[in-house]
C-alpha cells in the first residue's frame, strides 16, 4: 500500500512539475515552540529549531505547490514516566529527569495560495521520519517513539523578492507513543523562520 501511495504522489509531482510555469530553489531556518501532547508531559512549550529546503513551483500566478525538506527538532520534559510506567523499564538515555530530543527529517508539501505578490498562506500534510531512535531505546530494545510523524502544516509567508518570512503551525495527527496505548502523545510545533531563493 505504501508504494502504491509513493508511486502516485510521484506522478502527481511529476506532472505538477512538467506543467509548472516556474521553479525556484532555497533555503531556510528558524525556531521551533514545540511541545509533546500526553499526560507525560510537562504542558508547556518548549524552544528548538529547523533547517532545510524548499521549492517554489507555480501553477498560475495564484496558485503554487511548495515541498520541502527539513532538519526539525521535537522536544519535551517527561513529568511522570515514573507513575505510568515502572522505573525499570526505562533506559537512563529516556531519564524523566532530562528533556527529551527527537530530531526528525520532515517533508511536508504544502499548498501556496498568493493572496497578493508578497503574500501567501500555506497548507498541506507533513510526513516526519524519527532518525535519532537510538537516543529513545528501551532496556529490551523496544523504541518508546515511533518511526514516523503525519501532520497537518497551515501558515503564512511574506515574499520580499529573495527573502522569504514565514510562520505557521503543525499539529501532529498520529500517536507517537510506541510504548503502549495507555497514553496519547503527539506533536505541536509552531515555527518562525527566514528562507532564501537561490
């Protein structure tokens, strides 16, 4: 089902990009207020960052398709691991008295909508893979996050001809919790950044 999945949006891209009316490159960073959702978590949010790629592909002068490719961290500061779950499941590397790092390579494709020449509002689905698991062990090998993230992404840009400044919101659709079902933990990120067209 996966490759079905990555076969179409492949030729969705494919075809998108064959029709495009102009292709723009470039890069970007900012800060993340992160928080990870669940009962084992401290409520509030937490300061982390992002950095990656982007592409600008127009349709028309209205619309536009923008994927990108990002370095983005998640952190959180487990409250009561200790109660949920016995002290002696965790490794020391997931210690309820540290903050806890996921560092994720997202890839979300987001819709461009150009309300005016130097603004525009963004939408679309975030996949995020986990690529520091080892950091998140068990004592019996068992990860306590699981591989991937699917999010929602909605926010806004101003284009000031090379420069790009945007914010926007994700919101974590999936459990992340690959412990048990006891608790729901998901993601929510807000980001503020800087990009640059190549």
């Amino acid at each position: 089902m996966k490759k079905v999945i990555l076969s179409a949006f492949a030729l969705v891209m494919f075809v998108t990009v064959t029709q495009a009316q102009g292709i723009r490159l470039g890069l970007k960073a900012g800060a993340n207020l992160n928080k990870i959702s669940g009962q084992s978590f401290n409520d509030g949010f937490d300061l982390s960052y992002h950095a990656g790629g982007f592409m600008e592909i127009d349709l028309n002068k209205s619309w536009g398709i923008q994927p990108e490719v990002l370095w983005s961290q998640t952190t959180g500061k487990p409250t009561n691991f200790k109660t949920v779950y016995t002290s002696t499941t965790f490794n020391s590397t997931l210690d309820a008295s540290r903050n806890i790092k996921l560092d994720y390579l997202s890839i979300p494709v987001l819709l461009r909508v150009n309300v005016t020449g130097m603004f525009s509002l963004l939408a679309g689905p975030q996949y995020s893979i986990l690529i520091n698991k080892d950091n998140t062990m068990l004592q019996n090998g068992k990860s306590a996050f699981k591989n991937g993230d699917f999010a929602m992404v909605a926010g806004a840009q101003v284009n000031l001809k090379m420069l790009r400044i945007y914010g926007r919101y994700n919101i974590g659709l999936q459990n992340i919790n690959d412990i048990d079902q006891k608790d729901k933990w998901t993601n929510q990120q807000m980001q503020v950044g800087l990009g640059f067209r190549l």
